[in-house]
C-alpha cells in the first residue's frame, strides 16, 4: 500500500516512529487546544493572521498556493473559529437580564454541518476532477511537488461515497456544550446524535479520497491525522468528534503550509505503491460502508418518525445517551 524513501535514508522503523510522532503531537496539541479557551484562541485566530503574513510574503515560494489546499487551511480553521464561539461565547442582556448563549441559538448550530459539508465537498470535487483529468497516470502538474496520479473508477465511487456522508450527516440542533467538571474544563462541542458508526464512515472516506488524489500525502494526513481525531473522541473527548477533527485538521494544514518539504521531499516523504487493486478496494469499503450508514439512518427514520433534518435521530441508542449525559 505505501512504499517509503530508502534512497534517502528512510527505514521502516524510522518512518514508524515520524508517523507516531505526528500521531502525538497532533492529538496532545489538540487536548491543550480544547481544555484552555484561550489557547484555543491563540491556536485558531492569532496564529493564523500571523502564519498567513507570512505565507504570502517570505514563504510565498515555498508553501502551497493551489486552490485545494489553501481552500482546506481557511475553512478548517474557520470551522475551529466558529466552534470556539459556539462553545464560550454566552452572557446576560442588559436589557432583560436574560442569560443567552450562542450554543442555544438555532442558526448558529447550523453551521457545524454546514462547514462539515464543506469540507467533504471540496474533497469530492477534486476525487471527480481526478478521476476525469487522471484516466491515464500522468503527474500532476497542479501540485507544489512531483507526484503521480492514477484515475480510476475509485475516484467516482469514492466521491459517491462523499456524497452520501453528506447526507447522512443528522442531529445538528442537538448539538450541546459539554458540563465544566474538575477532570474536564473544556466545554467541548458534543454532538450526541453523531456517532461511531458516522466517524468510520467518515474516516473510510477520507482515507480513500487522501489514497486516490494525494497519494504522497496520505500515510500522514490519511492515516495519522484522521486517527488522532477519532482516538480522541472514544476516549478524553467523548462525543465531539467534528470539533476534534476540525482543530487537528487546522493545526495540520497550518505545519504543511509552512514545512511543506516535510512530506513533499526527503527521508520522510511516503508514497502510494500504485496498486490498481489496492485503490478499489479503498474506496469500494468507504462507498460500501456509507451506503450501509445510509440504509440504517432511513431504516431509524421510517422505524421512529423522527425526522434527521429537523431532530435527533438516534436518541434511543446507548451511545447517544453516553454522550448527552455530559452534556450541561
């Protein structure tokens, strides 16, 4: 599936130990990110203004300038700030004396999925546009840095796939604040109603679309940094996946635009093998996978009434309850 640099120097158990590395680093900074508000601040406003001076001023040579990777940079980390304000910004109205908060509003709840479906349809234009442009395996002439792509029948049913993890994208107005605990300050962004079986089916899809369009790429951002997300949210961070997955995304794109040759160049640089095979098999589980989320989501849909798009939908499962009850 992947083959490392030997040329340069690489050896299974170094490129292991970078991979663990990264796997770390991004989990730990996103514990310190979600317990400290304004680390969390600083992380997602104040670094970005100043990382963005400077990738269009001393680093303009170096760092990515195509659309895709500077349309994910920006709109994961504008997910991180919307987050943020969804989970501290709160007060009274002086004129009332009315507390308010704007986890309580309706419309602001909206934009969770809204930037969820965001970010999975960029990744599903471009897993069409690579099927289209890459028929034939040719380098791709967009990227900062030489690599091979192979268009296929993977990329269409791949970015089917994508598709339907858009529309199985349910609950958002159940969306709470986590309880201020002595273990757990962190007032995360629970979405009770998005649960584990979402999460694989996400994370399936987004490896297969790292596997099929930046396939030089994807041993860290197809594996490293969809797994730092997910372990999170099964464990410390129960129940807040998507805020999770935002600010470890963020926080990766922002060390790839500014340490490109990281993963581009060098020792650390990982490959796909190129594997016709291999690249079906990916996306045909994360295609097979989505559609099997879809048929239980309609199955609960038609079973309860309960419509996804306007509630919660499986509020009578374990898992749902396990979240809300840490919900204030």
């Amino acid at each position: 599936m992947f083959t490392f640099n030997y040329e340069e120097g690489a050896s299974v158990g170094s490129v292991l130990l970078v991979w663990l590395a990264v796997f770390l680093s991004l989990f730990l900074l996103n514990e310190i990110s979600r317990r400290f508000k304004w680390l969390g601040f600083l992380c997602f406003v104040v670094l970005p203004i100043v990382l963005s001076v400077l990738w269009f001023t001393v680093l303009s040579e170096s760092t990515y300038t195509d659309w895709f990777h500077l349309a994910k940079v920006y709109s994961s980390t504008a997910g991180c700030i919307g987050f943020w304000c969804i989970r501290h910004l709160r007060g009274t109205n002086k004129k009332t004396g009315a507390d308010w908060a704007l986890a309580n509003n309706k419309i602001a709840l909206c934009f969770p999925p809204l930037i969820l479906a965001i970010n999975i349809a960029e990744a599903v234009i471009r897993d069409f546009e690579v099927g289209q442009k890459y028929a034939v395996m040719a380098q791709d002439l967009t990227a900062d840095a030489p690599v091979m792509l192979m268009g296929g029948s993977w990329n269409y049913m791949n970015a089917i796939a994508g598709i339907i993890n858009i529309v199985i994208i349910t609950g958002w107005f159940g969306i709470k604040i986590r309880k201020s605990t002595a273990k757990d300050n962190s007032r995360d962004m629970l979405w009770p109603d998005m649960l584990w079986f979402y999460i694989i089916a996400y994370d399936l899809w987004n490896f297969a679309y790292t596997y099929n369009c930046l396939p030089h790429h994807s041993w860290y951002c197809g594996i490293a940094l969809l797994l730092a997300p997910t372990v999170c949210s099964f464990t410390l961070g129960k129940g807040a996946w998507l805020q999770h997955r935002a600010q470890t995304l963020a926080l990766w794109c922002m060390f790839a635009q500014t340490f490109p040759r990281f993963q581009d160049y060098g020792t650390w640089r990982v490959d796909s093998t190129y594997n016709p095979t291999i690249y079906f098999i990916v996306s045909f589980l994360a295609l097979a996978v989505n559609i099997a989320v879809l048929v239980y989501m309609i199955y609960k849909w038609r079973k309860t009434g309960r419509n996804p798009y306007k509630g919660e939908l499986y509020t009578d499962l374990k898992a749902y309850q396990e979240v809300k009850a840490l919900a204030e």
